[in-house]
C-alpha cells in the first residue's frame, strides 16, 4: 500500500487515476480548488490553487507521500515550470515518483516523434506548448541535480466517460439528432488518442518500474487517425450513419466558428496542427498497451448515453445550420 497525492483529482484524468489507486488499496490524498469531493471520504482533500506558489508550498509542508501524480494545468491562467516547482520542492524526502502529465504538444510541433526528439523553445510562440516543455525540462534538471523521482507522460487528446471538453459529445449530439457533421478542409488533418484511464493506468506502471525514474514516456494509441475516421468511427459507436459535409477551413472560421471557445465548429481543440508521436518506449519499458480505440469509444458513448438529461445541455446547432446555409448544404 502507497501513500498517494493526486494533485488535480476531481476532474478526467485524476479522477480515473484516483478510482485506480484506490482499487488497489492505497492511501489517498487529492489537492483541489473545488467545494466537492467525489470520493466522499475513501480519499483526503486539501485545498488549494496550485498556482499560488507560497499556498502550495504551505499546504504540502510536512505531507507525507511515496507518490505524487501532478495532473493539473489552469487552461485560464497557465501552469508555469515555476508553479510546478513550488510544489515538486516541498515534496517530502524519500518520495518514490512524481508522475507530472505533461503534453504530446510540449514537442511544439511535429509527426511520430519520439521521447528523445527536442521539446518546443523556451520561445514558442503557444504559451501552453511552452508552459509544458519548459516544466518539463525543470523536472528533468531537479532529477539530475539531486535524484529527484520525476516521470513525465506526454498524452496527446484525451477522451473517454467524464470528459469534461466539448469533444467526443459534440459529434453525438449531431450524430443522433441526425444531423450533418461539419468537417474542415478535406477531412484529412492528422489526430491522436488516448483514453483517459490509460494514461491514470500508464502512471501507475512508471510507479512500479524503476528504470522509469528520469524519463518521460509518449502515452497515446499506436497510431493517427484523420478527422474523417474519426467521424466515422463516432457514428460507428453510436450505431448510426453519419453525413460529413467538408467545408474550407477558412471559410468555417469567417463564419465564427471556432475551436477554443463556442461555436465550435469541430468540437473544442479538435482542429490544432497536427502532432503525433510513438510509443515504442512506453510498451517497452513500462509493458503498456493501449485500449483500443473502438472499444475505448464504445464506453464513453455509454457514459454519454447514460446521462440524466440535466447533465448533458441541450445541443445549440444555430451555427451549424448558419454554415450549412452559407455553402448551400441545408
């Protein structure tokens, strides 16, 4: 049995990691913002923003952990390497991992990159790029300056039951109200998965394997899939056909679409440049093995499906219908 702090627990990935280190008996501590605990109390909380370096630094001040899992970035503010820090330094002594999820795009740019291939510069222009590659190469030089245990998983999108993006929801809602789907350009833009209890379970593995200690692992499907595949194997999970109408991806954004923030035309950051990378190392040396997608896909859309009605919104398709209209394709 461990002694395990989830820093970002209530939320996707540390709420899959937090189900799996429970099952397994450990000690749990989850560090959040929030007002609730939906672990009741199976786990401790302590509350803070992880992004106020001297509250992070007092709330873990004498914490006695052999595992901490860091999974939080604020997507408002950023996460910088130095309020990572604030919290990787005052982790006790004799810690066995510090597992921080980093991102396939602290590579800044690329395809089928590898763990050894260089991350994005300290000036890349993609603050959440940067943010990413330069906590990681902060973690990486405490390792080597004083041993400390750091791990990194670089997960490129995640899905999966929970998510808490408007992604794999987006296409299911048009999906079964029989409704085109609005694909930009030809449909052929590169994508990569991972489902979100692969990379809590990827985690748990560099805990277990000691060569781990030093490095950082691609955690992802075995390979890329396009936009139009992806459609298609929504519809699929969904048991339905789907129409695909591909629209000039310039032309989706003159009509107000957009992809960090509604309306979406693809779902949100569905439609990034893409990045994807190899996972040779991972199978390698932690003996991970991904979930198929297709089965990964299937229980979330029974997640998706078994929603009660209040949880899901009821779709907005104003802008759809407005694209649809301006292309001819009503």
């Amino acid at each position: 049995m461990a002694r395990a702090l989830v820093i970002g627990g209530t939320l996707f990935i540390g709420r899959a990691l937090v189900r799996r280190l429970l099952a397994r008996g450990d000690e749990v501590t989850i560090l959040h913002r929030g007002k609730a605990n939906p672990f009741g109390d199976k786990a401790e909380e302590l509350h803070c923003d992880r992004n106020d370096t001297a509250a992070i630094a007092a709330a873990l001040e004498g914490g006695q952990w052999d595992l901490v899992f860091d999974n939080v970035y604020d997507w408002a503010r950023g996460t910088t390497s130095a309020q990572v820090e604030a919290a990787a330094r005052t982790c006790p002594a004799g810690l066995r991992r510090y597992v921080f999820t980093s991102s396939v795009a602290a590579y800044g740019e690329g395809l089928d990159r590898d763990e050894d291939d260089p991350l994005a510069a300290p000036d890349f222009a993609d603050v959440y790029c940067r943010n990413k590659a330069e906590t990681e190469r902060m973690l990486f030089r405490l390792h080597r300056e004083s041993g400390f245990p750091a791990v990194t998983v670089r997960p490129p999108y995640v899905y999966g039951p929970e998510n808490p993006f408007y992604r794999e929801a987006f296409f299911w809602d048009r999906i079964l109200a029989e409704r085109p789907v609005l694909v930009p350009g030809d449909g052929q833009r590169l994508m990569q998965f991972v489902l979100a209890d692969d990379i809590a379970r990827a985690a748990l593995l560099a805990c277990e394997e000691e060569a781990a200690i030093g490095r950082a692992y691609n955690i992802a499907a075995p390979r890329a899939i396009s936009q139009n595949e992806l459609v298609t194997a929504l519809a699929q999970a969904a048991g339905r056909e789907v129409r695909m109408v591909h629209v000039p991806r310039e032309k989706l954004v003159e009509l107000g679409g957009q992809v960090f923030q509604p309306p979406f035309y693809f779902g949100q950051y569905f439609d990034m440049e893409p990045i994807t990378q190899r996972i040779d190392r991972a199978r390698a040396e932690l003996g991970f093995e991904p979930t198929p997608f297709e089965a990964g896909l299937q229980a979330t859309f029974e997640w998706y499906v078994g929603q009660d009605a209040q949880e899901r919104p009821t779709p907005d398709f104003s802008y759809d219908e407005k694209a649809l209209e301006a292309i001819g394709a009503v």
